[in-house]
C-alpha cells in the first residue's frame, strides 16, 4: 500500500482495486446491493464505508441539515443514487436537494449539494472521478469530508479548497465544521 499526499495535504491511501460485476443500467437499478454501490460504464463498483468516523460523520451531517431543513428549504437524503449519465450512477453519503426541485426516487437533476466522507481506504484517482462526475452533472456545490484529518474540502472545482463551514449560496445558515470536529472528538 503506498500513502499519497495530494493539493491541500489530502492523504489517500492506495489499495487494490475492488471487485466489479459488469451489468446493465436497467439491471443495476432494478437491483437491491448491501451495502448500495455505485454503477460506473457497465460496472457495479463497490464503495467504501461502514467505519465508525464515516457513519458518525454522516449521521451528524444528516442531522444537522435534517435539523435545519425548513429555513433551508431543503430535502436531506443520505444513500441516494444519483444518475450521473446514462452510463453512471454514484451514491452520495448525503445530498442535499431544494424543496422546490422535483422529487425523484433517483435523482437526475443535480441536487445543491453532494457531501462525500473520505475512509481510509478511498483511492485519490477514484475518488477524483466521483468528484468529476458530480462537476459534470452541475452540482454546486461539492464538499468532501476528511474525519482522519478533521479536515473539509470545498470541491466544487478541480481544486480540493479547505473550508470552515459548509455553506450553500444563498442560503443563510451554514454549519461551521468545529461543531463536526467536536462531535467527532466527543465519539473518541
């Protein structure tokens, strides 16, 4: 395994590439995975997930948008897929969708915003393509979680931005990430 340290000091770490099954689209989203997998040219991609630091940092993130939805107007969904393209489709940790956007069992219009929590064994090429996937489809805003690192990255461009707080143009409420950083600290 070999450790890499990206723009911004984001460390990734390479492992072996997971397993893939090659299946349709009508297929994949006829399909029921556990846990939900992303569908990439043909391939239903496993992903990463199901360490405390990822489940704790997602639950917090659910909640507190959750919390705030009304002022926000805004829907909270967490594991949701997202069609990309006719050939893609991610699942997001938690996505963001305004009230006012019509409501799709799986989304294929861009959502406001994608949060996406880093685990340890997230590869930077794959998870660069994600993030591409997202800028492609036209997704504002595009934040990624580092609860290693108690970091948070704007990714709304190539760049990957340390940020603060979360905030969605236009709206007033954003949550300053020393409240996720505390949270986390208080799981420890």
């Amino acid at each position: 395994m070999e450790k890499v340290r990206e723009e911004a000091e984001v460390e990734l770490t390479y492992y072996p590439v997971m397993s893939t099954v090659q299946t349709s689209l009508q297929e994949y989203l006829h399909t029921s995975y556990r846990p939900d997998r992303d569908y990439v040219d043909g391939e239903v991609q496993e992903r990463n997930l199901g360490e405390f630091d990822h489940a704790a940092m997602q639950a917090f993130l659910a909640a507190w948008f959750f919390q705030h939805r009304n002022e926000l107007q805004i829907h909270v969904l967490t594991e949701i897929r997202i069609r990309i393209s006719n050939d893609r489709v991610r699942i997001a940790d938690v996505c963001l969708v305004a009230r006012d956007q019509l409501a799709e069992q799986v989304l294929t219009r861009p959502p406001l915003a994608v949060i996406e929590i880093l685990s340890p064994e997230d590869r930077m090429i794959r998870y660069n393509e994600r993030l591409g996937d997202y800028r492609r489809m036209g997704v504002r805003h595009i934040w990624v979680i580092d609860p290693a690192h108690r970091i948070a990255y704007d990714c709304s461009t190539e760049a990957w931005s340390p940020v603060a707080e979360l905030t969605v143009t236009g709206m007033q409420n954003s949550l300053p990430l020393s409240d996720l950083w505390n949270e986390l600290q208080a799981q420890d």
